[in-house]
C-alpha cells in the first residue's frame, strides 16, 4: 500500500488533491500552464490592464526610497537598513516588507514567484501572487527554476537558486537581538560594536540545559563576518542555503521598517560553537509523495487516532518529482 | 529648452536601478546600461539615467566641479529629479562625478556612523572604459572567489582609497561606475587591490 | 475529524463573496447610506479620521460601512488609501485661538473670556437607554444661546497662565522642518513633534490605558485639564510659487491642553507644565488621554526618573499603532506549519530524551 493511501480524505489522486495543494491559476490557456508561467496582462504601456494603480502599486517616489534602502542593504551585508515603509494594502505581519521590496524591483521581464512554507497554494500566497499579476501584470510561476524573483514567507526552496534569481524574504522581527534586548536605542549600539555576547550565552544556556542547542527556526547567522542578522522564521533547516548562494537574497520588514540584504556568494555562518556544531533537523522517513530524501517535511495528521504522513514542504519540486516519476 | 528625461518614467527608472543593483550586487561584473537619454554636456547618459532613477528631494546631490559649472546640468537635475544641489561632499546622498581622474579622496564624503553606516554617500563615477582584465582585482561579498576589472581612467592611488574605504567597514562610501553603455559597483564590502 | 486549509483562488474568491454577504445582512432591511454614517455615526467617523490621519468624513464613513462597523479595520482602509494620495506639502500650522468653538470647557477656572461652553456632550447624560430612539422620533430641536458680550474672543487657558509666568512657556516656532512619521522611520529618542504625531494616529484604546496608568501611580503628573475646545479652525498652505497663504478649507478639531504641576528642577522655577492633545473631529477621550500621556513622555525633557510604560517612548511609540499590533496579532492566524513542525521534532527529540535519562536514572536506582 502507498503511503498516500493511508489518508482518508486525499481520495485517487492524492498527490494532485492535497490540503494547500489545489493548483490555482487555472484557468490559464495551456502552454503557458504547462510551462508552469502565467501569461503576462501588459498594456501597450506597460501598466497592468485595468488595476488603475501604478506598475507594481508603489509610487515612484516611494520605490525610489525602497531602491535606495536595497543598495545599501546590498552594500553592508546583514545591516537592517531602516526605510520609510508604507501602509500597504494588506495587514502589517502578513508580508508588507516583503511586498514592497518585490514592488521596487519587479520589472515587466520579470517572472514572480510566490511561496508561504514553502507552498506555492497557501492562501497568503495566493493572495500576494493576485496582487502583483493584478497591479504589475508580470508573468508568475510556481517553478522555481523560471522564477527571477521570488517572494517567500519561511522557507527556502529546496531546488538551488541560480545567479539569475533573487529571493525576497517576509520578515516579522529583523532584529535577531530582539529578545534579549527589546530597546531599539540598545540594540543599535550592540550591532555598531559587533557586540553578540549575549547571543552567544544565550545559545550557550540551551546546550547547558538541554545538551544542544534548543532553536529551531530564525536561528541567528553571522553574515560576512560581521553582523549578526535573523534569517527570518525560516527552519534552521534552510541556514545552510543562506551560505554562498548564487542568488541574491532581500529581506523585508514592513511594520519594523527595515530591510538587509545578503549578496550572492557571502559567507553565512550559523551561530554555533566548536564543541557543539550547527546541525539541522533530519527527517527519519521520505516524503509520502515523491519519496524525496533530505528535503524538509511538514507532518500532515491523517486521522483521528494518531495517523500521520510526512510530505514536502516545497510543493514545486515534490510535484515536479511525482510528475517525473509518473513518466 | 530642457532635455527630456525618461521617456519611459516607470519603466526606465526599473531598469537602471536593476542593473545599478546588480552591479552592486556582484562587484566587479559589467551590466549594460544603455539609457535613451541626451543630457546636457558634460552630464554623461548613464550619470544621467542613475541621477533620474535615484535621487529626489530627499537626496542632497554633490557635483564635481566639471558638472558644477555648467548651468544647464544644475537646471536639468533640478527639473527632472527636485534633489536639492549641496557643495559639501561629506552632506551629499549621491555625488555626480564627471572628471573621474580628479575624484576628490573618498574620505572627503559622508562615510556614516557606526549605528547608521547607511547615511553615507553613494559616488557615481563616469568613466571611458570598463573592461574585464587586468586592473582590479576584487574580492567580498557578491564575488565568487575574486574577479578582475579595468575601469579607467581612475585617480591616483586608487586601490590604496579602496583599501582605506574597506577598513572603516561598515562606514565607507559606494561606488556607481559608469562608461558608455555600462555599469559596474564597487561596495565598501569590496576589497580591491591592484593587479 | 481534522480538516487542512485549502488554498487556492476559489476559496478566496468564496469567502469575499461570503463577505460581502454578511457585510449587507438581512436584505429586507434597507441599506445604510454613507451619509447616514456621516451624520449618525459621526463621533465613530472622528476616530476613524484621527486614527486614519486623514480628514474626510464621507471617505471614513465609506470605510465604516465597507468594515462592517469594525473601527481598527476601517482605520486601515483609509490609511492605505492615504498612502496612494500625491502630496503636495504641508499645510501651514492651524490657529486653535481663532477656533469657532461649539464647546469649550476648563476645569481650571469657573469663569473666563469666552466663557464656559458646554456644547453636545454626554456629560451629565444620565445613561439610560432611550427607548425613544427606537422608533424613529425627531429630536428636540437645540436651543439658541445667548450670545455673550465676549463671543468670539476665546483665548487658551494656557496663554492666560503664560502672561503670568505660570506655566513653561510653548517652546518657539524655530522655522526647523517638522519630521514625518509616515515619511521616515521613528528614529529614538523621537521628538515631541513626532511622539505626537504617533499619539495621534495612536490606537485610542491603548492611549486611553496608558494615560489612566498615569493617573494611578505610574508616571505620575499630577493634571488639571486646562482647556479642552472643540470647533472648526481654517486650514491654510503656503504654495511655494505664490509664497503667501491660501485657504484650503475647514476642519473640526478637538484641543486638548492639559495643565500639570511641576515643582521645579535646579535650572527651572516651580511653574505648570503643559500636555497637548489634538484630534479630528469631535474625539475628547482621544485628545484627553493624549495629553496626559504626552506629559508622562516628557519625563526625561524636565529632569523626571523614566520608570513607567506611559514615560517609556520607545515602548509607546512602538505599541500604539492600531494597525501595527492588529496585522502582528492577527498575523498568528497565517500558516506556521513549517516552524511548528521544527518545534514539534525538537519537543519529541527533548520528550526522548528526558524519558532516556529518567529509565537511566530508575535503573541505576533498581540496581541499587
């Protein structure tokens, strides 16, 4: 018996049917569709057809802002930027940041991506991939190997991004020292004096109780050797991505007003220690669907009595996988 | 009567800032930039098109004493832009380099503090040539291993600025190249040496 | 049984049309208008302008219907709204001395130029449900005052203790760029231009809590209300081609001065202190509760410890934003599977290994 026939309510064709998995964007004509990109809605201007807001919403002025606030997050590694963030049309937590750094950089030849925990279909997915289709027009995609931007909430996706791409990143709370130290005015001075002690005994405290260390997602690196940076409420998982990719990585903090920024091919260093090394979470079991190893899992409960299946967070590549296999 | 800017506001200003981040992005990689654009002499095109795409009112803009003097460059920044014109070099967002070989040292400009290494100066040179090859030798963030370029000309004692620029980190200024046609950047994250 | 989130457009789709359903409800009952929530709803159109930052009634009172009554949700349609509207500068400072008051109150003093004006108040309102309105009955109609020999003069309460010295002096116009908090990030310490603002646009619930916190020991400043006036004043912008002013229109405000004992510090003489609040409309408990919370965050300005939420500005400023906290709260709502499921594996991996230890431990104990 497959591993997808254990759940009740995935019925046949369980891998096409998933919770958070039904394929939207459907009504696209076919080549498109099968490619994976949505046809892009350009007026002869340039402007989306009909949204009646300015190519990607944002003002010039106000992208002109963000564009600047970018260079310099791209220009001093890891450094939260503080930027004039504006009320956006969604709520502040629900990707504001992450929405007005893709709206400053998206251009009309672009091709946008959108992902919440990993999935392509979330509902805040959906939502913010509507809003730049209907307010910019450009192409989107759920593949993430013809996506140039993609914007993400939590996860990186598991296929290696390339020199081409860029990954913007939703970010609730930029300030990786927050919690030790709530005050900004704090906080600021430890960033300008390299000062990360107490991250460190706070690390330090968890393997004294527990034997490891007891963080599990927006686990702190260290960018470029200076600056220690949150990662956003990624799996510490994903930290090894961080490390040298060839993409360029944004992150945005719309209610915090920040952004930083780490550029293709920097050191990201996972905070840790000699005698006790940074190591990730590991899966015992392959995903259900397409068998994938060393991908991350979401554990999805199947029952009522205790059943459970594990399957891809990265819905692109699970499906890209299942489709493969099926050929 | 004034030179046009932008023909095409939204879109152009999208694609220069892309290939000015880029730039920045990866040092030492050369992105085209090819702005339709006819700005008054001695203004450069692609001085031009950075100028347009970034600066605004809130943007105090510094001008080489080449670009100063020549009025019609003054009206048209002003006109296409609203950036306030500074002549102090350390109160200066961006500074507008026409004569790249009398660039003054960088020092001279905002470098930032150390808990807002950000409010430092941007510098946009124009230059003849940007070529890969024998010149710089870069390395840093954005730079897989180290990649050369031959920007040119440039003043003296440049990679030694470079150097000094790189030991403040994170204060220091960027560095906009331009040369007909193209881009490149040189973050204070960079370290350059020559070779 | 347990049933996962589907994503997609049709679920997003279904459930705005859901919304637009419930918004409208029983459609036998006749829909409201927006001038009806203009005209009857007008102190919650108030709030929704002074927390909007924004003063257009009938656009508040389209966000009202549209939110289905919800304040914080429609004080969020009109931001956004606000931030999509060119500018074109700042208007000029509005004279509150020259407000054609329709209620003006001191607690300060019984009597003084401009008299007393108690206006539509529900104070000394017995609150008492009015089965009357239940049925549609006309009101009333207001009686016609006597117009006193010193009608329209009304000068602050704040400029009469100041002739005298009582009172610290309002600190001089000195010409600087006022900042912009919706232009520029809060950059701490903010000033009191800017903690103003942010108190104005402040949640007024949370400014309200705040500023009884202060009454009850917690940055203590001994008030006395001053002055509170409410009443339209003339908006007026100086174009810079022009140079000279130009009248834009009128707004209704409400002004708070808040009058606080202070016994002096080495450098100043015991003198009254000053709290100000200001809001659009008709917004009294905003305008009072500002006040008071502006004085407590001038603590460190006059010499005073910093010892309590309400003196604290950087936990103010940062908490009082009605659509900061909603979007962080409700954001919890959004998926968290990804993170939880990390939670999840150290949790079982911490539950093994405590059982480990514990076996150990029985074991070693058995043995013994």
């Amino acid at each position: 018996m497959s591993a997808t026939g254990m759940s009740p309510f995935l019925g046949g064709s369980a891998s096409r049917e998933l919770p958070g998995r039904a394929p939207d964007d459907a009504q696209v004509p076919s080549p498109e569709r099968d490619r994976g990109i949505v046809a892009s809605v350009l007026d002869a201007a340039g402007n989306a057809r009909g949204s009646g807001y300015n190519f990607a919403y944002l003002d010039e002025g106000t992208k002109r802002m963000i564009r600047r606030a970018i260079l310099k997050a791209i220009a001093v590694p890891g450094y939260q930027v503080p930027f004039a963030s504006r009320e956006m049309p969604m709520p502040y937590g629900w990707g504001t940041g992450g929405v007005q750094v893709t709206a400053a950089i998206l251009g009309q030849s672009d091709v946008l991506k959108v992902i919440d925990q990993g999935a392509d279909d979330t509902t805040n997915a959906v939502s913010i991939r509507r809003f730049f289709a209907k307010t910019s027009g450009v192409a989107t995609t759920t593949r993430t190997t013809e996506a140039t931007v993609i914007q993400t909430r939590h996860r990186i996706p598991e296929t290696p991004l390339t020199e081409g791409q860029i990954l913007v990143y939703q970010v609730p709370i930029p300030e990786p020292l927050r919690f030790l130290e709530p005050r900004e005015t704090e906080t600021r001075q430890l960033h300008a004096l390299a000062e990360y002690g107490a991250m460190h005994v706070k690390l330090y405290e968890d393997i004294s109780r527990h034997g490891h260390i007891a963080t599990t997602y927006a686990y702190p690196v260290e960018v470029a050797g200076r600056y220690v940076m949150d990662p956003s409420p990624t799996p510490k998982f994903d930290n090894p991505k961080m490390d040298d990719c060839p993409a360029l990585q944004l992150f945005g903090a719309g209610r915090e007003r920040r952004i930083y920024a780490v550029p293709p091919y920097t050191r990201v260093r996972s905070l840790d220690f000699e005698d006790h090394p940074f190591r990730v979470q590991e899966f015992t079991q392959p995903c259900a669907l397409c068998g994938a190893r060393g991908h991350y899992l979401d554990e999805v409960v199947t029952d009522d009595s205790g059943g459970r299946m594990f399957i891809c967070s990265d819905t692109d590549i699970c499906e890209t996988r299942v489709a493969e296999a099926a050929r | 009567m004034l030179a046009p800017g932008f023909a095409d506001p939204v879109h152009d200003a999208q694609g220069t800032f892309r290939a000015v981040m880029d730039a920045l992005a990866r040092p030492g990689l050369v992105r085209p930039l090819a702005p339709f654009l006819a700005p008054p002499a001695p203004l450069t095109p692609e001085l031009a098109a950075v100028a347009l795409a970034l600066t605004d009112a809130d943007t105090p803009v510094w001008l080489d004493p080449a670009l100063a003097e020549a009025a019609d460059v003054a009206a048209y920044l002003r006109f296409h832009t609203g950036a306030p014109l500074t002549d102090d070099p350390a109160r200066a967002a961006f500074a507008l380099v026409r004569e790249s070989r009398r660039c003054p040292p960088l020092g001279r400009f905002a470098l930032g503090t150390p808990a807002y290494p950000d409010t430092s100066t941007t510098l946009v040179l124009a230059l003849d040539t940007i070529t890969d090859g024998q010149g710089l030798s870069l390395s840093g963030p954005g730079v897989r291993g180290t990649v050369r370029v031959a920007p040119g000309p440039l003043p003296d004692g440049f990679a030694a600025q470079c150097a000094e620029n790189r030991a403040d980190f994170p204060l220091g200024v960027d560095l906009i190249l331009t040369a007909p046609g193209r881009v490149a950047g040189l973050p204070r994250s960079t370290t350059v040496t020559e070779a | 049984m347990y049933v996962a989130v589907k994503g997609g457009e049709a679920a997003i789709d279904n459930a705005h049309r859901l919304l637009a359903e419930a918004r409208r409800g029983d459609p036998a009952v006749p829909e409201l208008s927006v001038a009806q929530i203009r005209e009857q709803m007008a102190l919650l159109v108030d709030r929704v302008m002074t927390e909007g930052s924004l003063y257009d009634p009938d656009l508040a009172a389209l966000a009202l219907k549209q939110a289905r009554g919800d304040v914080v949700e429609a004080v969020f349609l009109v931001r956004a709204y606000r931030t999509t509207l060119p500018r074109f500068g700042a208007s000029a400072p509005v004279d509150t001395g020259t407000m054609a008051v329709e209620r003006r109150v001191s607690a300060t003093f019984k009597d003084l130029p401009g008299g007393q004006v108690l206006g539509p108040t529900f104070d000394y309102t017995h609150r008492l449900v009015d089965f009357a309105l239940a049925a549609d009955t006309a009101s009333e109609p207001a009686a016609e005052a006597e117009p006193r020999a010193d009608a329209g003069t009304c000068p602050r309460v704040t400029d009469l203790l100041a002739q005298d010295g009582l009172i610290e002096a309002s600190p001089p116009d000195d010409g600087a760029p006022v900042g912009d908090l919706t232009r520029e990030p809060v950059d701490y310490p903010a000033d009191r231009a800017l903690r103003l603002q942010a108190l104005a646009r402040g949640d007024e619930g949370f400014v309200l809590g705040l500023a009884y916190s202060t009454q009850r020991g917690y940055g203590r400043t001994h008030p006395f209300v001053g002055e509170i006036r409410v009443g339209a004043v003339a908006v007026e912008f100086v174009p810079e081609e022009l140079g000279f002013a130009v009248p834009l229109g009128r707004v209704r405000l409400t002004e708070c001065q808040m009058v606080n004992q202070f016994k002096g510090s080495g450098a100043a003489a015991p003198q009254f202190t000053r709290g100000y609040g200001l809001s659009f409309g008709q917004s009294e408990r905003k305008a009072m509760a500002m006040a008071l919370v502006d004085r407590a965050l001038r603590a460190e300005e006059l010499g005073e410890p910093v010892a309590s939420p309400a003196q604290d500005q950087e936990f103010v400023l940062a908490h009082c934003d009605s659509l900061q906290a909603t979007g962080f709260v409700e954001h919890l709502k959004l998926p968290h599977y990804v993170d939880f499921q990390a939670e999840l594996e150290l949790v079982r991996r911490l539950r093994a290994e405590f059982e480990r230890k514990t076996e150990t431990v029985e074991m070693q104990e058995a043995a013994e």
